[in-house]
C-alpha cells in the first residue's frame, strides 16, 4: 500500500536520492550525507510557503516517490489559479507500478481542491517515456517551454 503524504525534513535525503537517480539528475544532484545546504535551504523555503507543497510517496519501508507542487496565482483566465508540477520521480525499481499515478491523481485531486483551474509540467525532451506516461493521464503537449540559465 502506498501512502502519499507531505514530505517531512527526514525525507529529504530519499528525495534528494530520488532526483539523483536518472541521467539528467546525476549530473546535477548530489546525494552524499551530509546533504548540501541548498537543499535543506530549499526545503525549509518549501515548507514555510502555503503556495508550495512537497509530497512523497511512502510505501511503509521507504520513500519511493515524490513531487513538487507549487500553486500559482494569475491574471489571466480572469484571475485564475493554476499549478506547477516539478521534480516527479519515482525509484528506479519501482517504475511501472502505479506509484507515479497515485501520486499525479492525489496532485490532481489537491489542485481541484484548492481551486486551480489546470495544471502544468515540464519534462525534459529526451524522457520520451515520462511524455507517454503524462499523455495517458490526459496532459497535452500544448505549448512549447523554454528555460534560462542565470
């Protein structure tokens, strides 16, 4: 049974392992205890904005998942709020089991109750499969993203 949660600080390194274990994300995290302070800095950020919410999945053993949402205000569409997905990840050996699914649909369910009227993603080009998995859950590649390194 999969319980999906909010994260707690003692997650953090399970996420942080989570966001490591891909190609992308070896190349751009580091799960080495002690974590680096950037990440329990952002993870404090996190927890303390009503705006953002961390949530992980927990399979009683370990954590297997998580998912970043933060919830945006906007102007358009007459003021309507929106949400941002960021940092899905399901372990490695977990993948093609429903885990990501739950975790999506729990989002969904949570966005709707806070009043969002859509939700959005970006996925990197090259997870062709992670499009696959978005489109059966009825995402649309409507728009393309651009990004900005500062």
């Amino acid at each position: 049974m999969i319980e999906i949660r909010v994260a707690t600080r003692e997650d953090l390194p399970a996420i942080v392992g989570l966001l490591a274990d891909d190609d992308l994300g070896s190349t751009r995290e580091d799960p080495r205890i002690p974590l680096h302070q950037g990440y329990v800095a952002a993870f404090d950020a996190i927890s303390s904005d009503e705006n953002q919410l961390l949530i992980v999945a927990d399979d009683g053993r370990a954590v297997v998942g998580c998912l970043q949402i933060t919830f945006i205000p906007g102007l358009s569409r007459m003021g309507q709020w929106r949400a941002l997905f960021e940092s899905v990840r399901v372990a490695r050996a977990r993948r093609g089991v429903g885990i990501g699914r739950t975790m999506l649909e729990w989002a969904i369910a949570e966005c709707r109750a806070r009043g969002c009227g859509f939700a959005q993603l970006t996925t990197d080009k090259s997870r062709t499969r992670a499009h696959a998995f978005y489109a059966r859950l009825g995402f649309e590649a409507s728009h393309e993203g651009m990004k900005l390194k500062l």
